[in-house]
C-alpha cells in the first residue's frame, strides 16, 4: 500500500513558495493550503504576496482570504481545518501541500496544540486589564512572581504569552510551561 505524502513548504514570504508549490501540485496531483496567518484575511491580500488570480484558478488552494481582518483566527482554528482538508485531500488520492510563512502553524500540524482548559472570560478579562493598566514591565514582573517557571519561555516583552501564561496559571495552578511539556504530537497513522 502506498503512503499518503503531504508537503509542508516553508519559508519567508516572497522566497517563491506559492510558485513552486502550484509546480509541485501540478506534478504530483495536489493542491495548495495556506499556512501563513495573515494571508487567511480577504483584506490583506496586497499586503502578503497572495497567489494572483490566475494562480488561484490553476490549482485549488485552500484557505485564503476567507476571514474577515475583523474576526480573530487561531491556529486550533487553522489547524481543524487542515486537518479536515488534508483528509478529505488523501481520500480523493490528492497531494496536500501545506504553503506558508507561519511557524506556529506547521508547529501545530507536526507536534499538536497544548491542550488546555477554557480559561473563563471573566479571568481573560480581568488579566487584560491589569496589564493594560500596569504595562508590559510591571505585568511581567507580576508573572515571574506568580510563575517562577515562566521566565524560561516567556521574553520580558511578549505581552501575549505574558497573558496567556499569567492567565493559564491563574486558572489551573500550573505552569503553562508544564502544560507544553504534556503536549505530545497528535500525529498518529490514523490522524490523516
């Protein structure tokens, strides 16, 4: 039995993936799916080197410009539909090829999401406001604090990950670098 083959295609935007990626997909019977966050945005597509039209209508290509720049977009998000589009790909004996300039997103695809409990709205909300009232410095400050353990994966200026540890923490009384050392790929012979 044949394995199925699904290419990841990495690297920085205007390196030539999206035109080396339809060569691959015309050769190998595929079709193209973006793996860069900003390009999922219909608003955005000058702005990210977006396939052209006639790009477009020579192989199909999912996921992009499909978002609204207004809506948020995660890569859980990205990654369920992936995956639902990789299976559906293979089934019909298609090549998936996975094309982008976000790490997080092949990230996700190879070694799976840390799967963590819902933090509630009220904490998420509470935690932004503290830090927009405190600032960056202080808010980390507050998290080492909190979570000794944090000052290994958090950088003093990445607000976002500051948050989200601090509120992981808060919620679940362990360390958001504990819950990322569970994490095991979800890739498995079954997955695609």
């Amino acid at each position: 039995m044949e394995e199925n083959k699904i290419i990841l295609l990495a690297g920085p935007t205007s390196s030539g993936k999206s035109k080396l990626a339809i060569l691959l997909a015309k050769k190998l019977d595929g079709e193209i799916i973006n793996a860069d966050s900003m390009q999922v945005y219909k608003e955005l597509s000058i702005l990210t080197s977006r396939p052209s039209k006639s790009d477009l209508k020579k192989i199909n290509h999912h996921l992009y410009g499909f978002k609204s720049a207004k809506n948020n977009f995660s890569v859980g998000e990205w990654l369920k539909q992936t995956t639902k589009i990789i299976k559906k790909l293979i089934k019909s004996n298609k090549t998936p090829i996975i094309v982008g300039g976000t790490g997080l997103y092949f990230k996700s695809l190879t070694d799976g999401l840390v799967n963590l409990p819902n933090i509630p709205i009220s904490l998420r909300t509470r935690v932004r406001k503290m830090h927009k009232l405190i600032g960056q410095k202080e808010f980390y400050y507050k998290l080492i604090k909190l979570d000794p353990l944090a000052k290994n994966f958090v950088l003093p200026m990445d607000a976002q990950r500051s948050m989200r540890a601090y509120e992981v923490k808060k919620k679940t009384n362990i360390s958001l670098s504990i819950w990322f050392k569970k994490t095991k790929s979800n890739y498995d012979e079954k997955k695609f």
